[in-house]
C-alpha cells in the first residue's frame, strides 16, 4: 500500500501535468483508455497483536488475513454525492469525463480529505506554469469556434495572417472592452463572431453581437433601482435616436424620469414621463406604474406615467449587434408582463453578464497564440 506521501504528490503532478495549468487546455479531449488509477487508500493503523507469543503457519498454509484484505466498512448515505459535489466545485473546467477519473480516485475517502487535497492540488497548480504543445495547434477557448484552429499544421511566418492579425486583434479589443465593463450595471458583453479565410490559411473577423443571456440580479432597496426578469428592454430617446438598454437605474433629470447613458449623460425614457417641480417623491410599481407624492402628507399619489418595456424584432437585435440605431418598426413597446417581454423586480438591480474568468482566459489564449505565432501575426489589429 502506497503511503499517503507517495500518493499525494501523485495526485498532485498527475493534476498538474494531466490537465495544463490553463483553463482552455481542459477543453482537450483525455483519452482513458488504459489511463492507470492512482491508488488513494490510506494505509490501515494495524494493531498489536494480544499474544506475545507469535504464532508460526505451517509452509503449505495460507497467509494469515490482514485488516488490509478485509471488507471495506459501508459508506454513509449521501457519501458519493457529497464527493461528486465536491468535485464539481473545485474542478468548474474540467469535462465530465475528466470528473469521473477523479471520483474514481477519491470515492473511498471522506468528503473533508477529498476537498483538503483538490485545494493543495490548486495551489501547487499555481506554481507550475501551462504546458505548451509544440507545434501550436491553439484549441477554442470557451465560446469561440473550432475555426480559430484552422489547420493541423505549425504556423508559418511565411504564409500571409492579415486576416488572422486583424482579427486576433479586434477579438482582444473586444475581450478588453468586456473586462472592462464586467462591473457596468445592465451590460450585455459582446460575442465575437470569427470565421475562416480559406484562401489565406487562417481565420477573419465577422462582427460581434451581443451575449443575451441575463446577469445575475442583486437587491439595492431602492425605488428607483428596477430589473428586469424576462428579455424585455428600457427605452431611451435621445432626440428622434431611441435606444435600449437593461440598466435600470432610474432617476429624475431636468423634470423626466431618466436613465444613464454613456459618458456620464442621462436620457430621459420613452415615452417621456415627466415629473413636476412639486414631486417629492418617485416610485415605481411593479406593474410599471411611476407614482408620483408632494411635500403634502394628506395628498393622494399623482400617477405621472406608464413605464414601457421594448421587444425587439430579430431586425432589431441585428441592429443593436452593429451597434446601429434602431429603426423604429424593429421596437415594440408595451408594459410590463404582457406580450413576453418580462416583469420589473422593484429595488433590484441586474450585474452585467461578463464571466470575468472566461475573458481572462480567452485574453491569455490570444497572448498565447500571438507568442506561438511569431512576428507574423503579432503587430496589432484596427479597433472593432
């Protein structure tokens, strides 16, 4: 029976080493066909015998029974599932065929030592840089397309990678652009879209369009502080330009309900709904309803206004992709809970869907590519 020591540091480079040290490596199938197991069980505290007189067997008599060889003790209930659980937490990148192989391996221990040894595991990770294959075939990072690796063979300085130059650069522009949004409230990170360039052995950039899967919704308590649960937008109008938007910070600007724009700007909503000097005032209904009180604690509530959401024809949705203005046969506008377009959750607001650690990982498979790639791809790229 291997120590504890033999088989620790076995678990650990065979994580180190089986699986890179980048998140896009764990994206490589794993062949385990004839894939050895490591053997994780810990070795038996043997006790003294009773007698001190030991006992001789005969030559022809079979060895004596160690606690070694006898029946492992029943698990308790919810053991497996409290292992694969713990898996599945630690090992987020990992296939479900790599989580298998690790179950396999930690099955026979308690839940706490499986957990102890996958966080010594990370840690020793840290300190042991990604392998790099050589040649570079550079695999899909999380979301992007098998076309980013376009051929089986090493990349040339000799071939023409203008196609794959411009766009490895406006595909980091884009990555940097939602890391830097990743703390905007409302915002939607953008999706590169590449494709092949057949004629030239490489890839081209397509265009972006935008990620409509929601971001997490969080509680403020304030009134004027609104998401929305379903696809529905909120409409601004700046000037006869209407634009959508999920940020749902409402506030009072130059007598209109409004909300944030870009460099610091507030449109007002459409359609307007003004506020006048008396309202002291705001609130939001859940229904869509804005209601308005004055400084008089007896006066009834003042309904100021219906607020709309926007459902966006699939025209429209390729607008807002190109990030052009959104013709208005594109927009219907109707309120809240009717025609699909969702609910407002009052005193909430939604976070922006940027995965932080899926750009950062698609930020350092670019690097990689372009430190691979050489001189021939590595100058920068026009802005998106």
């Amino acid at each position: 029976m291997k120590s504890w020591t033999g088989w620790l540091t076995a678990a650990l480079l065979g994580g180190a080493l089986g699986w890179g040290g980048s998140a896009f490596w764990s994206q490589r199938p794993v062949l385990t066909e004839g894939l050895p197991l490591l053997d994780v069980s810990p070795t038996p505290i043997r006790q003294p015998a009773p007698s001190p007189t030991p006992q001789v067997a005969p030559p022809d008599a079979p060895e004596p029974s160690s606690p070694a060889d006898a029946e492992p003790a029943a698990r308790p209930a919810g053991h497996e599932r409290g292992v694969r659980s713990i898996i599945d937490r630690e090992l987020p990148h990992a296939t479900a065929e790599e989580r298998d192989i690790w179950f396999e391996q930690f099955k026979d221990l308690p839940p706490g030592i499986v957990e102890d040894l996958l966080n010594v595991r990370k840690q020793f990770r840290q300190m042991v840089p990604p392998l790099s294959p050589a040649p570079i075939v550079a695999p899909s990072p999380p979301g992007l397309p098998a076309a980013l690796a376009p051929s089986p063979q090493p990349l040339s300085v000799g071939d023409d990678w203008s196609s794959t130059r411009e766009a490895l650069g406006r595909l980091r522009q884009v990555t940097l652009h939602n890391l830097a949004n990743a703390d905007t409230v409302g915002y939607r990170r953008l999706e590169p879209v590449i494709g092949s360039d057949a004629e030239r052995r490489g890839v081209r950039w397509e265009r972006t369009r935008l990620d409509l899967r929601p971001g997490p919704r969080r509680t403020t308590h304030r009134p004027l502080d609104v998401a929305i649960d379903g696809p529905g937008w909120f409409v601004v109008a700046d000037g006869e330009t209407l634009s959508v938007t999920r940020r749902g910070q409402f506030s009072i600007r130059a007598g209109a309900l409004s909300l944030p724009a870009e460099a610091g700007r507030f449109l007002p909503v459409h359609p307007l709904i003004s506020v006048p000097a008396e309202v002291q005032r705001v609130e939001i209904a859940a229904q869509g309803a804005v209601l308005g009180w004055t400084a008089d604690e007896n006066a009834a509530a003042i309904r100021l206004g219906q607020l709309e959401l926007a459902w966006l024809s699939d025209a429209g949705l390729a607008a807002l992709d190109a990030g052009e203005p959104l013709p208005r046969e594109t927009l219907r506008q109707v309120p809240p809970e009717t025609q699909g377009v969702g609910s407002l959750v009052v005193g909430s607001l939604e976070d922006s869907n940027v995965i932080v650690a899926e750009e950062r990982t698609r930020l350092e498979w670019i690097n990689d590519w372009l430190r691979h790639a050489g001189a021939a791809i590595a100058e920068p790229g026009p802005q998106p």
